[in-house]
C-alpha cells in the first residue's frame, strides 16, 4: 500500500444546533429528542432509511418493563417509557408491533417481547424525525471531524451530492461503529467480543407447526403471544434447544452459527433467523468484514435448506428478506467518563445522575438483575472521555461484556438516545459544554416528556 496526500478544497458548510450521526435504534430517539428540545437538529444516516440493527438484525424490542415474571412477588412496570413508547404507540396505531406481548415460556429470559415490523418501523420514525423537524441527511455517511482542541466544530459527510461540512454546537455519535468519536480523536478499543451477523427472514412457513415440532421435541424455550395480522392472542415469538431437535438440523444449525429464536408479526412469517461468524478480527476492518458477508450469505443458503428439510410447514420456504449487511453487537469501544460495571449491572445500583432505568440483561437467567428490579444509567457514561461537545449513546458505550450485554440491548439504547439527544439540545440551546450541564435542567426535561427515572 502506497499513501496519498489530499488536497484541501472549499465545500460547503451548513450550521445546526445538534448533530446526530447514525439514524439507528439510538440515533432516531436522540435526533427525535434533540429536535423537541427546539434544536435545530441534522441527522446523518448512511442507509436510506431509519431504525439500525433494530430494522436489520435485532430479533424483538427488550425490554420495556422490570423482569418481574422471573421473581414473584415483584411489582410488574414499566421502566422505559418517553420516546421509545411513543414509537411503540405509534407503531402500534399503524399496524407494526406485537405490542408488549407477555412471555409465555422463557419468562425467566424477559417477560415481554415486543416485535416489530420493519418496514412500518422505518416509515414510522421517518415521519416522526419530519415532524419534530429534523434535517434528515439520508444515504449520507459521516467520514471525519473538525476538531480544535478538545472541541469537534463539525464533522464532514459525503453523499451523492458530494462533500460537506456540518458545523454545530453539539455531537452525539449513534453509529454504533463509533465512527465520529473515533475521527474526532476520542480514545477507544475494539473488544472483537462478539460474533457478526446477518439475519433472515423466512415466508412461506406455519408458525403453529413450529410451535409443535419446538414442543413435540421437547424443546420449547420461549414463547409468547401478541398481536400479529389484525388479531390478538397469536403466537408472536418462538425458540427452541437445538440440541433437542432431530440430529441433521441440529448438527445442521450448529455447523452454520444458526440459532433459530423467531418473531413476528405476520401470519406465514418468521424473522431474523440469525447466522453468527466469529471475524478474527474487529468488524471495522474492511476486508476481513467483506469476506464475512460472503460466508454470511452461503451459510444462509445453507439455512434455509435446514428449514426446508426438517420443519414442518417449511417446505416450501423461501428467503424474504436479509440484512443489507453484516450486523454488529460491538465495533468501537468508546471511552467515556463512566464505564457501567458488571456489578452496577447485576446489583442495580442507581447514581444520582441517572437518565432511564433498565431491567433487562440478554445471559438471563444466567445473569439477572437483583431482586428484579432496575438498574440507572447515568448521564456521564454517555460523555465521550476528552471531547467537552460529544456524547455516545448505543452499543459503543460500556466495557465489561457481562454488562454490555445489558447495555447494549434495544431498548436501553433507545432510552441513552433520549438522554443524549436532550441533553445535546439544552448544552446547544445553552451554550454549553456536556461536562458543564447542570443535571437537575437535563433530568427535568427528560422527566417532562415522559422518561421514567427509579433513584
Ligand atoms: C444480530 C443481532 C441481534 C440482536 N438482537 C437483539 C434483540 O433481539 N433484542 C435486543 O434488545 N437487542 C438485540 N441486539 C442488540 C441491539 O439490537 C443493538 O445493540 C442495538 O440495536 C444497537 O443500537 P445502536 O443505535 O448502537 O446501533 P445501530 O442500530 O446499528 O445504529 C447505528 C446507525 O448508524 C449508521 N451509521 C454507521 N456508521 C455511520 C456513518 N459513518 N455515517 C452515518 N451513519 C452511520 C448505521 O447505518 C445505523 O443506522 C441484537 C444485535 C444484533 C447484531
């Protein structure tokens, strides 16, 4: 590899209060909340449209409420309400969610599943991003910074228009890669800790006939009930033990990273069937991930065959849908003024600067949070460590993997998003920097448009 040096050239330049960069699970909540703030917000989204891994990968929404089913006696709520629910709602009005459908088996794991649909989810929050006012910068990939000193003054993007420059007051970093904190110099790792992705999705099958080879195995692990296709009460979630299942599938499934948790929301329709692939490597380097997507894809090809062969009511299934591309469970590794531990996680400890409440852990029942209850977020583990104007928010944030597994899951990142958003807005509105907001103003606001705090 030679180098090349590029030369400096005019572009244009345009100013906003806040910047988001990444429009997906988070980055949505925090424009959505930045612009309700009464910023003038931009949000950078490399794809055309919104919703990120929970659009491209994720199996449902975990989780809104406490796991109160696993822990008897345990008052049942719902601890992550404002923005997230409002989506919710309004996926709901539109025909796209399973709504808070209650865990059947596996209650021990969460006690709701909230399943979406995908594309109503993208079209959802398109229109709410519209109608709180957000510029939203579609097919526009955040490439570098401005920084002066410890401040970014803007981060460039390119589209098919070209080159530009986004100058403003505020950052937050929703792209889960961590690509603006990464540019603007912010210290990070990449863990590898997870395998990458792709998922798909599968038409053509009977859900009730999955259902009775999952129990007629003896291997029903999770299951639950909700809205699905205009009517209530269906099966709206599924997972078995491979282990249990007939010998090809299951030596079948293992060989190709399979696991075959489901959920939906439309008869003859089964989501997100995920096929795992451990890179050597962090999934930021390029060719390492472009070989994964092409093993990604013969592994799925592989996949459906297995369905195919050995589910009743799949015979003639075929792949409706798969991730644009590989998914991530981490690539950047952001250091921020507090790093969740383990013990935070587990204990349920709350800190006097919390900005949401969260209850749900993915090694459940392994690992679960005391007693039942919840657990705070606090507002400095969204400060990005030696940036005095950007915040994180999303999978990027929290080191130990135990409690990244909890961290990272859908609906906290969703609530971290209206935290990080709102308070980018008042540090814009206010002329200030993230580390000189006074808390009590960010937990008022929060507090005011719906956020449920427990500490
Ligand atoms: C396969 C898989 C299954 C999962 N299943 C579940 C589940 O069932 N339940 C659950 O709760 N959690 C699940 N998780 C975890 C959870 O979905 C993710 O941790 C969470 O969605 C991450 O949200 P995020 O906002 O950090 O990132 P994302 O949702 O990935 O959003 C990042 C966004 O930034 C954009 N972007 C990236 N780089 C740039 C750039 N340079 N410029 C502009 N835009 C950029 C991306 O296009 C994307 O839209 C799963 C994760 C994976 C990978």
């Amino acid at each position: 590899m030679t180098e090349y040096t590029e030369s400096s050239k005019q572009i244009p330049a345009t100013s906003y209060n806040v910047v988001v960069a990444g429009g997906g699970t988070a980055g949505v909540v925090a424009a959505l909340a930045a612009a309700r703030q009464g910023a003038r917000t931009a949000l950078v989204e490399l794809k055309g449209y919104t919703g990120g891994i929970a659009v491209e990968g994720g199996t449902a929404l975990h989780s809104f409420y406490n796991l109160w089913k696993a822990f008897p006696g345990v008052q049942k709520r719902q601890v992550v309400k404002g923005i997230p629910q409002d989506i919710i709602d309004r996926l709901a009005a539109a025909g796209g969610t399973s709504g808070h459908a209650e865990m059947i088996a596996g209650a021990d794991y969460d006690s709701v599943c909230t399943a979406i649909d995908t594309e109503i989810y993208k079209l959802v929050t398109l229109t709410m991003l519209e109608e709180a006012g957000v510029h939203l910068c579609l097919n526009t990939m955040l490439t570098d910074a401005i920084v002066e000193g410890s401040h970014i003054t803007g981060v460039i993007a390119e589209s098919h228009q070209g080159r530009e420059a986004m100058m403003a007051h505020a950052f937050v970093d929703t792209t889960g890669y961590g690509d603006l904190a990464g540019r603007a110099g912010a210290e990070y790792s990449e863990p590898n800790d997870y395998p990458v992705v792709n998922s798909l999705s599968l038409a053509n099958v009977d859900l009730e006939a999955y259902h009775d080879f999952l129990t007629g195995h003896g291997a029903l692990t999770q299951y639950a009930r909700g809205w699905r296709d205009g009517q209530e009460d269906q099966i709206v979630r599924l997972d078995g033990r491979r282990a249990a299942l007939p010998e090809g599938f299951a030596k079948g499934a293992e060989e190709i990273g399979m696991s075959m948790v489901t959920t939906t929301v439309h008869n003859n329709y089964f989501m997100f069937i995920k096929i795992n692939y451990k890179m050597d490597v962090s999934p930021t380097d390029r060719d390492a991930a472009s070989k994964a997507e092409v093993e990604l894809r013969r592994r799925q090809a592989r996949a459906v065959e297995l369905f195919r062969e050995y589910v009743p009511g799949c015979e003639k299934a075929f792949i409706a849908r798969t991730s644009p591309s590989l998914t991530i469970r981490r690539g950047r590794l952001v250091t921020c003024d507090y790093d969740i531990t383990r013990d935070d996680v587990l204990e349920g400890r709350h800190f006097d600067d919390d900005i949401m409440a969260y209850g749900f852990h993915d090694s459940a029942p392994r690992l679960q949070i005391k007693d039942g209850g919840t657990y705070g977020i606090p507002y400095r583990a969204l400060r990005v460590s030696g940036l005095d104007n950007l915040l994180a928010a999303g999978m990027m944030i929290t080191s130990d993997h135990d409690a990244h597994m909890s961290t990272r899951n859908t609906v906290a990142c969703m609530g971290q998003g209206q935290a990080a958003g709102t308070a980018a807005a008042l540090c814009a509105l206010q002329n200030r920097g993230t580390r000189d907001l006074d808390y009590a103003v960010l937990r008022q606001a929060l507090t005011e448009a719906g956020v449920h705090l427990e500490n």
